[in-house]
C-alpha cells in the first residue's frame, strides 16, 4: 500500500496539471476553418482575410459562410477544397470575387484550369435539387499547411487579378495583393 504522502503528492500533481490545462490556452496552429453550407477552408494564416480579434488573439475569418451571395469585404479571398476532383490529385486553392452588380452579383472563384467561372463549381451541387453537398474534409482538416508564398502563386495571383480587373473594368490596385494575403511588408522602396 502507498504512503498516504506519496498518494497526496500525487493527487496535488495531478491537479496541478489539470488545472494548467485549462488555464493555459491550447497552442493549437490552426491553419484553416471549414465555412458551410460547402465545407471550403478559409485560412486564418491570412491577416487580410482573417485578422486577429484584439480581445480574444484568434484570428477570425473575415466571412462565416460562403455562397453563391456571399459579398467578400475584400477581394481576392482565398478558398481551398483539398480533395477536388477537378485538379487531378493537384488540390489547388481558388481566388474568389464579387461579381460586380452592375453584372449580376453573385461569388465568382479563379482557378488555373478554368479560369474565372461562378462558385460554387457543379461538384458541390445536388444535380436534382441544386441543394449545397457540403465536401468530405479530411480528418484534421484545420491542420493542414498553409498555401506557400512562392513564384508560382504570386504568378497564379497577378493573373486572376488582371482576368478579374480586365472582365469588370475595375482597378488591379484595388485587389488584394500576394503581400497583403501572406502578410508580408512589401519591399521598400528608397525615395529618390
């Protein structure tokens, strides 16, 4: 049998413990946050789309749902299904837009193998009842990486921009840019 001072040092620890797990917050890197009614991720790595709430330090999504009516606050947001069928086991996140309402309205998604096309794309769709069918997302989803700043997304990025801008008659400088998504200072530029 336990010394009764072993069992007590051991119930204190416990406790100890315990309570540090739940007044510590939870370090946990989430990196994306599932919107309904269709399941895409939205990146709360963002600072443009997803800013940090000053009361609580989580980032939180700019938007919480995202449809075919969704108005974006800012734009080009950038949404992801990690399993579409549509990139040929390539999941690629889109870049999405309002559709100006002088042409419609309605959410529009940027994507390098069909360009700019309404969201959300036919997949997502019940083809009898055009009821949303939200994506299977896979287990720890909210852990997944964040999209890389590099060459190829700030390519993919300038080129849905200007598609956008030269389709709408809008202004590139009013998109957001690869700097402003990632949130990284853009390079200074010594005054002449």
């Amino acid at each position: 049998m336990m010394d009764r001072k072993v069992c007590h040092v051991l119930l204190i620890m416990i406790f100890v413990i315990l309570m540090g797990m739940m007044l510590i917050p939870h370090a946990r890197a989430d990196n994306w946050v599932a919107l309904p009614p269709y399941n895409v991720l939205w990146p709360l790595w963002s600072p443009a789309l997803s800013p940090v709430d000053p009361l609580t330090g989580i980032a939180t999504p700019l938007v919480t749902a995202l449809t075919r009516n969704t108005v974006l606050p800012v734009q080009p947001a950038l949404i992801w299904d990690p399993a579409s069928p549509e990139a040929n086991n390539a999941p690629l996140p889109w870049l999405a837009y309002n559709t100006p309402a002088a042409f419609g309205s309605g959410l529009l998604i940027w994507d390098q193998f069909y360009g700019l096309r309404p969201f959300p794309p036919d997949y997502m769709l019940d083809p009898f009842t055009s009821a949303p069918l939200p994506i299977p997302l896979p287990l720890s989803y909210w852990l997944l990486k964040p999209i890389e700043n590099d060459h190829i997304w700030a390519y993919e990025l300038q080129l849905g921009n200007v598609v956008y801008a030269a389709a709408f008659g809008v202004s590139p400088l009013s998109l957001l840019s690869a700097q402003q998504l990632w949130g990284i200072p853009a390079l200074a530029l010594p005054i002449l």
